[in-house]
C-alpha cells in the first residue's frame, strides 16, 4: 500500500475520525505529563506516544503478534511456498543458530536470501551512515561477535525477544495456514483467526500456556476490529455484537478448537464478515490491524528489531531489518511518513535508555528528525498529523523537562549531549508550530521568534532555578563563623553562575539565539535585584551587612553588564531591547546615600556639642595651660575620629564622598568659630565719634589751667559708634580667643592633609593605583572664618584695648592743657604693659597679628587726639616738635630697637600720621590757603557755597584732605585761625 491516502482516504466517515481523535485528545495529556514527571532515573524509556488500546494486551502480547505479521509477511512475498525443514536436515539455503536446537525449524524461499543473509558485513549500511552512525566494533573489526544470530530473521527474532520455542511455534502454524491457501496473500489472511483455527493445545507445553494464547488472538481481534477499526463500526452492527459475545464467552470458557465446530465458523463468519469491509468497495483485502493505534502500537514494536536488544543500538544490519519492516506495511497500514516518525521516536527513546550516554543514538533522532521535518511539511492526513503531535509532544515535554532547568541536568561530563537535545525539542517545536498554522492560520508566527522564544524560555527558567539552588546554598554557608550577608555570598556565586553560563552554556544556545549571554546575565541581573530590593526595603541607617550587600551587588551588575556588553556587540540593536531589562542596581547611589545619612548624622552630633561645650567653656588662660581653648581641642579631635571611621568604612568610593564629609566637618568648624566669635557679644572696631568743631579761644587761660575733658568722646555716625565704657571679653579672654582660631587654622591644615594621604592609601588598597590628588579636600570655609576672626578679634582687641582700657592716658590726658605738660609717656608705659600681657599669652604668628592691630589703634588713636581732642586740647607750631619727638617715640615701642615688629610693617601703619603731621609745622596763613586751595580742587571755581558747611570727614586724614587741613586749624593757637573760622563757619569756642 503506497500511502496514507489510500489507507485512510477522505471518503471515511466522518464518525471513524471523530472516534481516533477523540481517543487521541484524552491520552495526550496523560502520555506528555507522564513523559515529563518521568522517574529521575534517566535509564526509564518514554512513555508511550500513542493512546491507549483500550484492551489488556501486554508489550509481550504486542511484541509477539508483531513478529507473526513479520514472518507472514516475509513468507507472502516469495514466489513459491514455504518448505518446513528440520534443523537437522541438510540443506545448502538452511543457515544454522547458534543456539537452535533440534526442535527449531526455519523457512526457505525464493525471498530466502533476504532471511537468510549472513552477518558478514564489514561496514555500516546506508541507513546507519545517513544517521550518521558508526559501524559495530565487531563490524569494524570484521569479525563475528559470539553467540550472535547468523540471519537478519533470526536477529529480528532476538531483538524482539521471542523465544525458540515461540518461533517454532508461529512457523509451524504458518505452515499449516499456507497449506490449504497457497499463493493467498499476507494482507488478506486474518492471522489471528487463522492461528485460533489451526493451533492444537499439543502445541504447548503447558494448557495454561495455550489458553493464554488463546485469549491473546481474540484480544488482538478485539482491538483490531472491535475497538480501532479501520472503517468505524455502527452500533447496530450484527457482526460486531456477535464478536462480542463470542469474546465474552470464551473469557469464560476456553473456546474449542477445530475448523468445523459451530463455535469457531460463528467466529469465523463474525470476524471475516467485519475485516472483510472496505474502503474502496470490492477488495479481498482483511483489514484487522490496520485501525489506528492499534497499527502503531504493532509496528512501534516491530520498530524495535533494529536496535540491539542487549546494548540498545542500532544494528549494521539495519536496512535488511527496515527492509523485513517495508513487508508489513501492507498489512499494517503503515507507509513511509508513519515510518519515518516511529523511527525517529524510536531513535530517540533508545537514547533516553541509554542513561543519556550514547551520543550517537540521539545524534541520529536529530538527523531521523530533520527527516519528519520534510514530511510534516506535506502532511495533510489528520491522523497523521495527531500521532505526530503526540510523538513530538512526548519528545518535547521530556526535553524541555530537562532544558528548563539544564544547569542540573547538565554538567562537565554530559555537557556533550545538550546541543543534540536542544536541536531536537526545538526540531520538534518548529514541527508543532507548522502543524498548527496549518490549522490555525491566524496563529503562524516567525520561525526565529518560536525558536528565540523556547531557547529563552530554557534560559530563564533554568538560571531561576539556579538562583534559586545558589540561595539556598548562600545561607547555608553563613555561620558565626562566616557571617558575611546572605546576598553578599550570593553575588559571589551568582558572579560564578554568569561565568560558567558564558563559558559552558552560552557557546552552545548561541546557534539557535545570538544573545544567549545576554539572555541569561538579564534574568541573574532580575532575580538579585528582586532580592535586593526585597533587603533595602525599611535600611535608611548604614551598617557593615549593607555596605556588603550593595559593595557585592555593585560588582556583580558589572560583571553580568560586561558580559552583556560582549553579548550585544553583533547584535543588530545593540541589544537594547535587553538592556532595558536591567534597570540598574544603583548600588553606588544607594550606598552614597547611606553614607550620606551616616556622614549628617554625625555631623549634626558635633553641632549639638560644639553648642554645648561653648555655653559653658571658659577663655580664661589661666584655666587653659595651652592657652586656646579646651572644646576646640576636643572638637577636633572628634572631627578627626569621625575621618579615621569614614575611611574604614567598607566602600569603594571615598573619592566621591570625601568631598561631602569635609564640607560637613568645614561646616561645623566654621560654625564653632562663628559660634565663639559671638559667645561674649559684638566687638566693635569702631573709631569713636569724632566731638563738634570749636575754635580756640585766643587769650585765655587755657595754659594755666588744666581742665579735665567735659564729656566722653562718642562715635561719629559716618564710621559707626562706640563708648569708651569696656564691653565683653576682657584682654586676656581676647588672647585665648585668637589662639583658638589660630590654632583651629593650624589644626584645619593637617586634616586636609590626613584627608588626602587616607584617601591614597584607600585608592591603592582597592586598586593598587592612587590617582587622586584630593583637591576636593578643601576646608575652604573654617579656613576663611578663622582668618577672618584673626583678623577681627585682633581689631576688635586692638581698638578696646586704645579706646577703652587706654583710654585715661590717651583721650583723657595725651596733650590735655598744652602739649609740654602731657606728653605720650603715661602711654607708652600702659602700652609697653599690655603688650607684655600679650606676649605672656600669646606666641608667634597670633601674637604679631594683634601687637600689628595695637599699634594701627594707637596710631589712630595719637590723630585723634591731635584732629579731634576736643576744646581742650590747642597746639601752637612750637608744639609740632614736642608731638614728632613723641610719635617717634611711640613708633619706637613698637620697633623695639630692631626685636620689634618689622619696619616696613611700622611704618606703612604709620604713614598717615606721617601725613599729618607736617601740617602742625605750617604756619597759619599758608593752611588757610591750602585749604582754599583743597576746597577749589575738590568743588571746582570757590563760591560762597563752598564754604557753607565744613567738608566732609575723609576715610583717611591727609595732608591734601580739606576736612584734615581744618581740623589742625581748630585746634591752632592762633588768632588769624580763629577768625578765618569764625568768619567761615561761625565755629564756637566751646561746645
């Protein structure tokens, strides 16, 4: 029979259709589930793909009857009948068993030499080189295997394991069968009935033996024509119920044997009158094991003759057993296509039993399968297309069972063995996928798509599992005596999972997916950040485990996204759809941000402190050995503690974060200076408050008596004001302040250098090179706040210290009453005293900062006196000497015959009494008109306006200044300045 069109062609009703699929749909899901919640004993065969029989007949029971339609068919296809020969008769067409015996019996033919053919081959047939497998050893050697049958029937016979016995026993009765129908064709005897016609109980040994036989044929009957018949039966059908009956009964009671008795011709009428329809009208065609499964199930075991029943391989002789096979056919209902896929199942089975070893076996189910592949393109009979949707289901469901989760199936030692595994689940995905676009037009995808979609689908799910088995795993290591996070060993071994998947794994799906690599690092780079997430949740406080954690996550992300990297770089987007399926971990941020959180934490501790240690410090340097100030030592040191535990934290980006930590601790410092700057109230650096102009009153007595100053000086509004009454710290207090602020200065220095060599020795540690140079280590605020309070407290010192604690020998006596009769010394003296108090306290640097402000004060306070002492106070130009020998003498204090400050420094704060000083010595006519002449320079063309009102008070005296000119004009005994001034300005002569 030439094909499935013939045996199954579209005239059959539409019932027999219904029936094979409906039994098909309800065993396929029994026979894929089973196949895949297979025994872990990878030795179990597959279930079997075709549905159920629906009738207790054993693999034994099916292998047996598959050799009866072997041999009988092997007998229809020779010209002449069979001779029964004993084994021990001589005969030049007999080939001898090794392991006959006298009993055995065997077949001759003009189709002998088919049966017959020695096992003589000294290489591999074309079927086994186009599977691609090698010669047996014993072929290749071209010798004889011992104890190996000696014709391609009798290694049928053993491969299908059917005794000696048995065989004599099917012959014999074959024999007797030919006897009375010679010439009569294979395919339209009804072997069953025929067997149960001409057996006798003597045939066997044992009666049991032979009613075991008996009800075998009536259960092939009733499979093959009541239950899978070829053309579907009515329920009305006479015949049909009579088969029943006869069944039932001889279930009961063994049914008697002989070709006349009314028991067996009712049998016989039933059993031919039901094989004997036909699909095509007149045909003497018996059709009793062509119904589908019933067929499948017989040839899948005939199948089994090409495999070595000892070792499970295939046979050399492997195209004369598929040519015994061909003979069935016609009986069977078989044609090539159905072949092609038993084959193939076979193949691939066989492989299964072979604990998954023989790689030759599932090398040739991939070369069967390509095979299925072309034929499945053509098919369009429905039952084919059904038992290849069950074969393959079975096929892919025991692949995908182990490809789902292929890093335990798979190792160093069968790693072989995946590529033919993966080649063949998705061979047969492709398969389906044809077969139901056919079906389902609007359903066809893309080839690569499917092929894309499965290999990710074995990716993901087998690396979750993975994951899955590496979490286990990672917690079981964590001890007390290893008690590094969970998730911290896990990136380890996830790291080392992504490895060995890019080396081991990777190289071999990249056939069917170029992105494999990327596949697999974008699913491990999922499952951790799922865990991470999961462990970030409610951690706003930095602790070592989470420094681990996100230190461990950070360098596996880079990991996986460096094999990514790799993985996209042929791919035709780049691999950005992937990409996209790696939201980043953001580790470093994260860790930023605690650390962050750790840094302002402490930050906002030593704030709380430096408020309290400066609500009760104490400035007195008598309580302070080292003359500074006890909390700035502490705080400090505290700065420097909270340093050394921020670069011993267990991160991997100090250089990032450096720069925030010092802008917190620059931050404090500056607050702590600020802070003490303003603990004894506002110091003020103000000039005093210039008094109102007078002229001197010419001719009285201001000589003879000496009069005390009528008021306190106050403050002009132009530069501020100030009293003469002493405001906060005292001098001493003052001293230690500065100290402090030096000190804080000097401190400041040596963090910024501690900061830059930590972070060195932090980069080298990591990776051995240290480029930073920690220019971001800055302390640029606290710096600048100390300067600037240097600079400050030593002006604010200098002018309470001239203009408050001096004051009763500078504004109250200096030149009070005449020049001669108050001099500078009272002074001199008092200054020479408050320097000695400061260098008792203060040392170096500091020291020269404050005696420099002192005696810029002085200075100023020396023109005050002389510009603005108030009606006491009147110089003649014989007094102008009595004043320079005086001012040298005050510069003289500070120079200290050269161990003083230096003298560029004492004279450029001196420079403007220098000044001024000329003007003292000028005679009066000459000032007036200098400062007529000052006024024209500065106004233009003089006019009476010019004169309304005095000129302003400048920001620095100045012998070209016309304020200064007039003010050495008050203060002249001289009777043409008090006119000129009268006349001018209508000045007073006293206030």
């Amino acid at each position: 029979m030439g094909s499935m069109a013939r045996l199954l062609p579209d005239s059959r009703s539409a019932s027999a259709s219904a029936s094979w699929t409906s039994s098909l749909s309800s065993d396929l899901a029994t026979a894929a589930a089973t196949a895949v919640t297979a025994t872990s004993s990878s030795a179990m065969p597959l279930a079997a793909p075709f549905p159920g029989l629906g009738v207790p007949l054993s693999d034994a029971d099916l292998r047996t009857t598959a050799y009866e339609v072997l041999v009988a068919a092997s007998r229809a296809t020779g010209g002449r009948p069979l001779i029964y020969i004993p084994q021990s008769a001589p005969s030049s067409t007999s080939a001898r068993s090794t392991s006959s015996t006298s009993t055995s019996t065997s077949f001759s033919s003009s189709s002998s030499s088919g049966l017959q053919r020695s096992r003589t081959s000294t290489a591999a047939s074309k079927v086994k080189r186009s599977l691609g497998l090698s010669p047996s050893a014993s072929s290749k050697a071209g010798m004889e295997a011992p104890r190996r049958p000696e014709t391609v029937m009798e290694l049928v016979r053993v491969n299908l394991r059917v005794t000696e016995q048995a065989d004599s026993r099917i012959r014999r009765g074959l024999l007797r069968i030919a006897a009375g129908q010679l010439g009569r064709r294979a395919e339209s005897m009804i072997l069953p009935l025929e067997f149960l016609q001409r057996s006798k109980a003597s045939d066997f040994p044992d009666p049991h033996e032979y009613e075991a036989w008996q009800f075998r044929n009536l259960k092939l009957l009733e499979a093959g024509l009541l239950v899978h018949p070829l053309i579907p039966l009515s329920k009305s059908d006479i015949y049909a119920q009579t088969l029943r009956e006869i069944i039932s009964r001889a279930y009961d009671k063994s049914l008697q044997n002989g070709k006349n008795l009314e028991s067996m011709q009712e049998l016989c009428s039933a059993v031919k009158s039901l094989a004997g329809r036909s699909l095509g009208g007149s045909s003497d065609e018996c059709h009793w094991a062509d119904g589908f499964p019933f067929n499948l199930h017989i040839y899948q075991m005939l199948v089994e003759a090409c495999f070595d029943s000892e070792n499970g391989t295939v046979v050399d002789e492997v195209e004369e057993v598929m040519g015994l096979l061909k003979k069935t056919w016609v009986i069977l209902g078989i044609n090539q296509m159905l072949h092609n896929l038993c084959f193939a199942w076979a193949l691939f089975n066989h492989f299964v039993t072979s604990d998954q070893v023989d790689i030759e076996l599932l090398s040739a189910a991939e070369n069967q399968l390509n095979v299925v592949v072309k034929d499945a393109k053509n098919a369009e009979d429905p039952d084919y297309c059904d038992v290849l949707i069950s074969i393959l289901s079975s096929i892919t469901g025991w692949t995908e069972k182990r490809l789902l989760a292929y890093h335990e199936t798979f190792n160093a030692s069968n790693i072989v063995s995946m590529q033919g595994i993966v080649t063949i689940g998705v061979s047969a995905a492709k398969i389906l996928l044809e077969d139901i676009s056919q079906k389902h037009p609007g359903k066809r995808k893309q080839k690569t798509d499917v092929v894309r979609g499965k290999i990710e689908t074995y990716i993901r799910s087998s690396l979750r599992t993975a994951f899955a088995q590496r979490m286990d795993e990672a917690d079981s290591k964590r001890s007390s005596r290893n008690p590094v996070p969970v998730l911290a060993i896990l990136a380890k071994d996830i790291s080392d999972l992504a490895s060995k998947e890019k080396n081991i794994y990777s190289p071999i799906l990249k056939k069917w997916h170029p992105l494999a690599s990327g596949v697999a690092v974008t699913t491990l780079h999922s499952c951790f950040g799922n865990e991470l997430k999961q462990f970030m949740v409610g951690r706003t406080k930095f602790t070592q485990d989470t420094a681990q954690v996100l230190n461990a996550a950070d360098k596996l992300e880079k990991n996986l996204v460096n094999i990514a990297v790799e993985d996209f770089l042929d791919s035709d987007d780049g691999g950005k759809s992937l990409i996209r399926q790696m939201p980043p971990y953001e580790a470093e941020n994260a860790i930023a941000a605690l650390v962050k959180g750790w840094m302002k934490e402490r930050v906002d501790k030593l704030k709380e402190w430096v408020d309290q240690s400066l609500q009760q410090e104490t400035w007195n340097p008598k309580a302070n050995r080292q003359s500074f100030a006890p909390s700035s030592m502490e705080m400090l040191r505290m700065v420097d503690e909270i340093l050394d535990a921020f670069f011993e934290l267990p991160i991997s980006m100090h250089s990032t974060l450096v720069s925030d930590l010092a802008a917190g601790l620059d931050g404090i410092l500056q607050y702590y200076v600020s802070k003490a700057k303003s603990c004894h109230g506002t110091q003020s650096t103000a000039t005093p408050q210039l008094p109102h102009l007078t002229r001197c009153d010419v001719g009285s007595k201001l000589f003879k008596k000496k009069e005390k100053p009528h008021a306190l000086l106050n403050r002009g509004s132009q530069v501020g004001s100030s009293t003469r009454k002493s405001e906060g710290c005292d001098l001493p207090e003052l001293c230690v302040q500065i100290n402090t602020f030096h000190y804080i200065r000097t401190e400041v220095e040596n963090l910024k250098k501690k900061a830059k060599k930590c972070l060195r020795n932090s980069e080298l540690s990591q990776d051995g090179i240290g480029t930073t140079d920690g220019m971001n280590i800055k302390f640029e605020l606290s710096q600048a706040s100390c300067q600037d309070g240097i600079r400050q407290l030593c002006d604010a010192t200098a002018h309470k210290v001239v203009f408050s604690y001096l004051s009763h020998v500078l504004l109250d006596m200096l030149y009070v009453g005449g020049a001669a009769s108050n001099r500078v010394e009272p002074l001199l003296r008092e200054l020479h005293s408050t320097l000695g108090v400061i260098s008792g306290i203060m040392r170096n640097e500091p020291r020269d900062h404050l005696i420099t402000a002192l005696m810029k004060a002085s200075f100023d306070g020396f023109l005050l006196v002389l510009l603005a002492g108030g009606p006491t106070r009147a110089f003649t130009l014989q007094d102008a000497q009595i004043i320079e020998n005086d001012f040298r003498a005050l510069r003289g204090l500070y120079l200290a015959n050269g161990d003083g400050l230096p003298h560029e420094l004492v004279d450029k704060a001196s420079s403007e009494v220098k000044s001024v000083l000329p003007l003292l010595r000028t005679d009066t006519e000459s000032l007036i008109q200098r400062f007529k002449q000052a006024i024209t320079e500065r106004q233009g063309s003089p006019t009476k306006s010019s004169f309304a009102k005095p000129p302003r008070v400048p920001a620095q005296w100045s012998a070209n200044d016309p304020n200064t000119i007039l003010r050495v004009l008050c203060y002249r005994y001289d009777e043409a300045a008090t006119k000129f001034l009268k006349k001018t300005y209508k000045f007073p002569k006293k206030l």
